[in-house]
C-alpha cells in the first residue's frame, strides 16, 4: 500500500524481529506473548493486549505474535497503551461500539481504534474514503464484501480498500478487532483545542480572540 494516497504497509512478527524504518509512524498490536519494542525513547517490555506508536527508526522483538501498520509521511507521538478494554466507550453504528486509543494529534492525523461487536450484530452495509487495516483480538464473524463473506477469527489480519462495501456479523460471541485509519477529520486545530479553548480573557475563550492565536 505504499502507492496509496496515505502510504501505508502490514507486517507481522511471529516470535522473530521487525526492524522499523526511520520515514514514518508505525503503529502495533500484541496479539500473544510479549515484545520488546527499542527506538529513540528507550526499551519497553509490553505484553498481550498492548498497543503502541514509534515514530522513526525503531525493532520489535517478540516472543509472541502482533502486527505493525507503518504510516509513512507522517511523524507522530511515541505512544504505550492497553491492555485494551472489555468493550468500546463511545457508540457507533448498529449498537457496535469504538474506542480511541490513540487519536489523531493535530485534525487528519492517523488513529488507532478497538472495535467491539456483540453478539448478534448484522451490521448495514457501508464504504470509508480512506484503507482500513487491523486484526482480529477475539471472537469470531464474518465479513460480507461485495458477494462474498470471509470467515473472521482471532489473530486473522485484514486489510479494507477505500471506498469498498462491506459489514461486519457476529452470531454466538463477542468479535472485537484493531482497526487504522491512515487519516481523520477529527482532532484538534490551532483555533479549536482544550488548552486554547479553556483559557479565559476577560470572560472570553482565548479561542475566539484571534489577535491572541501565534498560528
């Protein structure tokens, strides 16, 4: 997927080594076991459930399985998250629900996001504008594309085209799933951020007073 509008690649590591170039942020899921993440910030034991970004040149040594999604282009934040949750916290469509665990720093950026659908959903039938590409942590569906439904199961990888129809379903369990988006249009601005729009002048939020604004 380098030849994509966002320049994006998948790999995985099964008890070995990837080694991670230094053009872009890449984004990673323990699936099993452990790994050892080493980069400019340092050297990080994480285990089954964890998630992380490494900006730059960095390895992933693991005594398990995961995957890594490299956005090229882009520099983000050295990130250490999870494990993740039971179930997502904000809502999303057909009573499935989604989590943020790594947002996108500035509007547009890439996001890392978990997924959660119970059992029972048939979700309706729907496009992104941009790839969608992550894992299966647990449970098991199916994903309907175009005429045909692919057999979903844990530590399965996957990767959805732009602009492509597809649904997720579950019948008898729980399916959760790591999802990247390569881009967003959510997140904070110059004019729209928490720090800016908390500071008061006379009353007034220091996002509404321009002369105030550096950028």
């Amino acid at each position: 997927m380098r030849s994509d509008e966002f320049p994006t690649t998948l790999q995985a590591w099964s008890n070995g080594v990837l080694e991670l170039p230094p053009e872009g942020t890449h984004f990673g899921y323990v699936f099993s076991g452990t790994a050892r993440i080493e980069c400019k910030s340092g050297f990080f034991d994480i285990t089954q459930g964890m998630y992380f970004a490494i900006p730059g040149s960095g390895s992933v040594r693991g005594h398990g399985h995961g995957i890594i999604v490299s956005r090229y282009s882009y520099f983000g934040f050295f990130q250490i998250g999870g494990p993740i949750e039971p179930d997502g916290r904000l809502r999303y469509i057909d009573s499935c629900t989604d989590s943020l665990l790594i947002p996108p720093i500035e509007m547009g950026d890439a996001c890392l996001n978990l997924l959660c659908f119970h059992a029972g959903v048939d979700q309706t039938p729907h496009t992104h504008p941009s790839m969608r590409v992550g894992i299966v942590v647990d449970g098991t569906g199916l994903c309907r594309a175009e005429d045909e439904e692919i057999p979903l199961t844990p530590g399965q990888a996957f990767i959805i085209p732009a602009g492509q129809i597809h649904a997720f379903a579950t019948r008898g369990s729980t399916m959760r799933i790591i999802a990247y988006h390569p881009d967003s249009d959510f997140g904070p601005t110059h004019h729209d951020h928490p720090m800016i729009n908390r500071t008061i002048v006379n009353g007034v939020s220091a996002a509404k007073l321009e002369h105030l604004h550096t950028k």
